[in-house]
C-alpha cells in the first residue's frame, strides 16, 4: 500500500514537472512595444442603441503623426466598420437627433486635398449610416471648436474664432501702428462667431445653407442646442487666462438674438456640458477653489446641474468622498457617475441630488468613457483598463452585468501577452501631521515582493489627477515600463492628489512644493526601512507638476542618484507671468509675487540650486505654454553652472501635451532610462537631506 502512494506521488511530481516545462515564460516588455498602444478617445452610442461609435489612436511610425481612426459597431450583427482613419482630434464626432448622421472633422494634415476630400478645415463632415455616404458642407477657411445638432438632423450650429468688429478707433491704431502689436489691446478683441447650417429637408444631400448667427466678445469652447426654449449654452474661455471665471456658461436666446443671459458665476473650472433627458438641466463638471467662511478652499472634481427655468444650481454625488472622473446622463433622468476613490474609478448611479448614490460592483481598476443610448434599458459601453489588463472597449446589456461585460476590441492584445509587472498598494504615513499617503508600487517581472530593489519614484502631474489602477502605455505613465526595465516603481499620491478627499487636496496650497516633497521622501524612508528598497540606487522623476517636485527635491536631498525633469518650473514669479494659466501659481503659493514674496522665494527651487547634486536629465517642448520652456533652459544653465551633469532635451513644435509626433514620446523615454542606468549604480556619494 505504501509503495502504491509512493508511486502515484511519483507520477504527480513527473506529470507537475512536465506541465511546468511545457509552459511558455511569457517575454518581458520592450520600449517599441511598449509604444504601440492604442488609446480610445471618444466612445457614444447613437440615439436608438442600435450603433457605438468608437474613436481610436495609435501611432503611426511612418508618417511622424497619430492615426486617429472612426468606427462605427452594429449591435445587433456585431460588425465593426471604418469610417475614416483621419479623423480631427478638435472636435468630438456627434450623433444627429436621429441617429443617421455623424458629424465631425478630418485632420487636414492627414488626407491630400481633392475634389472628394477637400481642404479639411474648410468642411464640416456629415456620414450618412444609412447609406454610408459622405456630404461635405462648406465652411470656410475657420476650423469649428465646437458643434450641436438642432432638435432635428436638417440643421445644427458650430463656433468659430473669429477678431470682433474694431472699435471706432481701430483703424487710425492700425495705420498708426504699424505692424506693432498692442499685446493686450489684441487679445481683448478675441471672440468667437455662432453660425447655423441648414441642410436641404427633401435629399439631404443635394445643398446646404450657412447663416451667421451672432458674435461675442469670448472664446466658446462648448456648445449645447436646449430644445424646450430654442437656446444654445455656451461655455466661454479666454486665452489670457487670467481670471477664473473665464470659465462661464451663458444662454442665447435664438428668438431673441440679443439676449445673451449668463448662467454661473463662480471660481470653479467647467467642463464635460451635457443636457439632462427632461432637457431642462445643463449637467457639468468643474474643479478649482470655491468660497467657504470667507476663505478660497480648493475643491476635487464634482458634479454639478444647473436648472435651467430658476437658475438654480445644485451639487450631484454629495456625499462622495473621491474626485468625479467622467459621468453620463440616463434616460430615466438619473446619471451615471465614474468615481475616483483612491486609485480605483469606480460605476456609480444617482437618481436624483436628493438620492443615495449606488455602488456598481465591478472589476478592480478603472472605467472611462460610459455611454449609452437615449432609449430605456438599451445597452451600455465603456472602456475599462487595470494594473493587468490594457485598455479596451467593453459591452454589457445593463448595469446589473457589469462584472460579465463583453470586450469588443483587441488592439492592445499584444500587451496581454507579455509579463507585466505585478503591483500593490503602499501606503506610509507622514510624521508631521500624521497622514496616510498612499502610491502604487511597480514591482520588476518575476519579482513581486522581493527586496533591495532600485528604486524610481515617478511622480504624477497636475496636482489634482492622481496615479490610479489602470494601465495607458505612453511618455507619461510609463511605470510598467521602468518596471520591465527592472526598477521598483513608486507613483507616489502626495498632498493635492484627487481621490482623496477636498481637504487632502487643499492642503497642496501655501505649501506647494515643500508639503508634497515631504510626503515622497517619507515614503522613500518607509521603502528603504522596510528592506524592499536599496538606500544606494534610488532615482527621481516626473514630468509637469511631477517636474515641479522634482526640481524641488533635488534641492532638498542628495539621496537620488539621477533625475527626471519634465516641463518643471524652478522659478516661480517668472513662471507666473509666463504660464498660459496665471491665476494657477497665486493659488498655489497664496498670492501674487509682491504680496507673499517670501512664499515665492522659499518655495522656488532656483534660490536652493547650490544644495543640488543629482545628475539630471530636462526634457520640454518648444511651443509649451503651460510651462514655458525658459523655466528648463535656466534649470539646465544653473546645473551647468554647479557643473553638476545635466542634458536638456527641446524637442520641436510639441507642446505641453507631446502629442504632435509619437517619436518624440518614445525618444523622451529611451534617453531617461538610459539617463537612469547610466548613474543610478549607487557609485555616488549619498549626502544628508536639507531642509527635510
């Protein structure tokens, strides 16, 4: 009897060895693999449910740009088909009243001019689903910022930006002036322009007509057509961002053209404007500062409805304790929140503001972009992505099968395919006042809770959006990358991270820089004191406001052998009069240079410089006007200066989103881990921390 268990324990052990064998290691990640990820911009169910149209973006190698591409899926025969593969990332694609239009733009750098696709910022796009034909409608040489349907599909409305009419004493300036400009004279006669299009109710193919409906004196960056009162909201911007509420929403009154009412005023950023199913609410997001007991406090991204017949505006989701991501409006009248609580964006309902908010329980991760149709219990779609799995579109019948949902794409399958780092949460407490912090560990393929890692700290910009459970493989989430490269990877949420509650958040403000750099290099401590992370190769990075802390520690500490610097500011009163946002710097530093000047001058990183010592990598984009590129040229010129080892990287015609040329991106990475590996070897000497 015991030599028949013996055996049988034999067999197993030989049959376990030969299926461990025969099991494939799955290859680690590679920097152009890495780079080939497509990304889902925009996702919407036409009105009837019975087609979504998906929206997708992937680099295209060849041509030095972004492929952005339009597909249209039918429910019911489960098809997908292309619309076109040069659609315009200005203006999100829109479904007529029917259902058998979409209108959008094409990317004029994408298509070669002719007589069937023409000069593409000249023409709106019209896309029968009917007939899968196209009807170009001519606009002029003004590409449109925003666009809404009528309550029917024979016309709709779109912005342009347009000069508004000079003043009496406009023309004697002209010839009086040359061809010197008047800076803020120039800027005070931007506006925009509102135009209608009829199309031709018999063929709706045969001719259009355009009529200019009215100018005002700001920039509409949104637009909504309000069906029950023939108006249109607006939500207006400026490009001297230099007062909060160039952020206002506004009605006109199309039966009375000049009415133009003003609906909000406040100091909240607004966004994401949507009408309710009863028509008669005007939802939208906002973030910023708002007063309470007589001091500005700042605020996480929330929900808001305005009532359109009384004015009177109300707080969706309340009692939530995280940051609003993304919503959208249910047929029933409720919406359908997605909420950031921590690292995870979770489904939510509520009904009404008066009503609980409801927990959908799904998958651990995060979900975006929800749409569904405008008909009861039709089916709803969303992207969804997490620590595991890649970004990709999912659909379900309804809300109750949302841990069942099916997926509808399969364009990042290659990443599924390969060993991804495993992760964890951390969390660490800050000793001064006691809170908790938390960030996301990247642990290396194959060594998930292993210790004395090297350790890269990538910090997240903003301050606001945090590092959650998700995974988008780019130039600026690229821990899994770091990872596979074999570094243990925090993304550290500080002080001033959404998800975490308003006064979290708020607490980033007087202490921009110092209060945050704190809370990281706690958790540098923790890591090391825990044994998982090696005190001799520790490395530093982040780009924006990751920068910012970047700059800022790299005068604090000596501990991080290399550094990261992207698009980080060093010099605070300059960079206020140079940011494209000049209210964001006095917020966070409680003022204007000349009311608080010892905030700007203990905060700043430039009057610390002599303390650094850490090689450090700057990367910034040419045309940045977010962080003007002069904030990196002087962090260079003064590393140079302490002969300190330092590269700076300009790359041409990118902003402060990198997103002209996916080259670039992918250059950007390959030289910060070649900048990581050439001196995070722990052969420099580790000094003591200042200030810390």
């Amino acid at each position: 009897m015991i030599l028949i268990i013996e055996m049988k324990l034999c067999l197993l052990l030989i049959l376990k060895l030969i299926l461990c064998s025969s099991t494939e290691t799955k290859p680690k990640l590679t920097l152009n693999e890495y780079f080939d990820f497509t990304n889902y911009p925009s996702l919407s169910f036409s009105p009837s449910g019975q087609h979504l149209l998906i929206q997708s973006k992937r680099p295209s190698w060849n041509s030095n740009s972004y492929e952005n591409s339009l597909w249209l899926y039918n429910i019911e025969t489960k098809r997908k088909q292309l619309i076109t593969r040069a659609l315009s990332e200005s203006l999100k694609p829109q479904w007529s009243p029917s259902g058998n239009w979409i209108a959008f733009l094409l990317n004029q750098n994408s298509i070669a001019s002719s007589d069937e696709y023409p000069k593409a910022n000249e023409y709106i796009y019209l896309y029968s689903v009917i007939s899968n034909e196209w009807l170009p409608i001519y606009i002029g040489k003004e590409i449109p910022v925003a666009l809404t349907w009528s309550n029917d599909d024979f016309s709709l409305y779109f912005v342009t930006f347009a000069s508004m009419p000079p003043k009496e004493d406009d023309n004697l300036q002209k010839v009086e002036w040359k061809d010197v400009i008047p800076y803020r004279l120039s800027k005070s006669n931007e506006g925009s322009s509102i135009h209608r299009i009829d199309i031709e109710k018999d063929t709706q193919t045969s001719s259009t007509k355009r009529y200019l409906i009215k100018n005002v004196p700001f920039l509409i960056t949104e637009l909504l057509f309000v069906p029950f009162e023939e108006k249109l909201v607006l939500m207006s911007s400026s490009t001297l961002s230099e007062k909060i509420d160039i952020t206002e929403m506004y009605s006109l009154n199309l039966q009375n053209l000049s009415t133009l009412s003003r609906l909000t005023s406040n100091d909240l950023l607004k966004h994401e404007l949507r009408l309710s199913n009863d028509n008669r609410h005007v939802l939208f997001l906002a973030f910023g500062r708002e007063s309470s007991q007589g001091k500005l406090n700042g605020i996480q991204q929330r929900l808001y409805s305005l009532d359109l017949t009384n004015g009177h505006l109300e707080l969706l989701a309340k009692d939530f304790g995280g940051s609003i991501a993304e919503y959208m409006t249910k047929p029933d009248g409720g919406v359908y929140i997605l909420g950031q609580l921590g690292t995870e964006t979770q489904i939510y309902t509520q009904q009404s503001p008066t009503h609980k908010l409801i927990y959908h329980q799904g998958w651990n991760g995060t979900y975006e972009r929800i749409s569904l149709s405008s008909k009861q219990n039709g089916p709803i779609a969303f992207i969804y992505s997490s620590f595991e799995r890649p970004k990709e579109v999912y659909l379900m019948d309804n809300i109750d099968q949302l841990q069942s949902a099916q997926v509808l794409t399969s364009e990042n399958k290659l990443f599924t395919q390969r060993e991804l780092p495993k992760t964890k949460v951390y969390q660490w407490k800050n000793t001064e006042d006691q809170r908790t912090i938390e960030g996301i560990l990247h642990y290396p393929p194959g060594e998930f809770q292993s210790k004395n890692l090297p350790l890269f700290v990538l910090i997240h910009g903003g301050p606001g959006p945090a590092s959650t459970n998700s995974f988008t493989a780019d130039w600026y989430t690229w821990a899994p990358l770091a990872a596979s490269e074999g570094w243990l990877v925090l993304e550290p949420n500080y002080r001033g991270s959404f998800g975490y509650g308003d006064q979290f958040h708020n607490e980033v403000f007087l202490q921009p820089l110092s209060r945050p750099g704190r809370d990281i290099l706690l958790g540098v401590d923790q890591l090391v004191n825990d044994g998982i992370a090696d005190p001799n190769r520790l490395a530093i990075g982040g780009y924006s406001y990751g920068g910012f802390l970047t700059n800022w520690l790299i005068t604090q500490t000596t501990r991080f052998n290399a550094a990261l610097s992207g698009a980080g500011a060093v010099e605070y009163v300059s960079a206020w009069g140079t940011v494209d946002t000049s209210t964001f710097i006095p917020y966070l530093f409680g003022g204007y240079p000349w009311e608080v000047p010892q905030n700007y001058l203990s905060e700043s990183p430039i009057y610390h410089l002599s303390r650094a010592r850490t090689p450090t990598h700057i990367i910034t984009g040419e045309k940045d006007v977010q962080v003007d590129n002069s904030q990196s040229f002087i962090l260079e010129r003064g590393l140079h200066h302490l002969g300190i080892p330092v590269q700076l990287l300009v790359f041409p015609n990118e902003g402060h989103g990198f997103n002209k040329n996916p080259w670039y991106g992918k250059i950007k990475v390959r030289e910060e881990l070649k900048w990581l590996h050439k001196y995070s070897n722990g052969s420099l000497t580790i000094m003591k921390d200042w200030n810390y």
